[in-house]
C-alpha cells in the first residue's frame, strides 16, 4: 500500500523528459535561424516559455539571423 495514491509511479518523470524533447528539439533547430542562440530553447520546457519563443520568432525582422 505505500506509494498506492502515485498513480504513474517513476512514468510521471519519463513523460516529462519525452514532451521536453518533443518541445526542445524543433526550437533548438529553427532559433538559430532567427539569431537566437540554442540554448535559449530550454526555456520552452515552461508552458509559457514556449508561447513567448513563438512570439518572439513571429515578430523577429530578420529570418536568417542576419546572414546574407
């Protein structure tokens, strides 16, 4: 009976890491093309985080992050 009220069990953390990677991974691909470092993906982890990534690729001026 310990551990009974869990629900998922250990599943809860393997979920979390498949929807960050889901989120993380195309961020990662298209921020640069907009002159935004890499790292600054991690922020979509958040739930508003990727709502603002969004925002600020739709409002960025220049696509290629300046190149060309």
């Amino acid at each position: 009976m310990m551990g009974a009220g869990n629900g998922m069990g250990g599943m809860g953390l393997i979920w979390f890491i498949v929807f960050a990677a889901l989120v993380v991974i195309p961020f990662w691909r298209l921020l640069p093309r907009f002159g935004i470092p890499n790292w600054v993906s991690l922020v979509a982890v958040i739930p508003l985080g990727a709502l603002i990534l969004l925002w600020v690729m739709a409002f960025k001026d220049k696509i290629g992050g300046g190149r060309g």
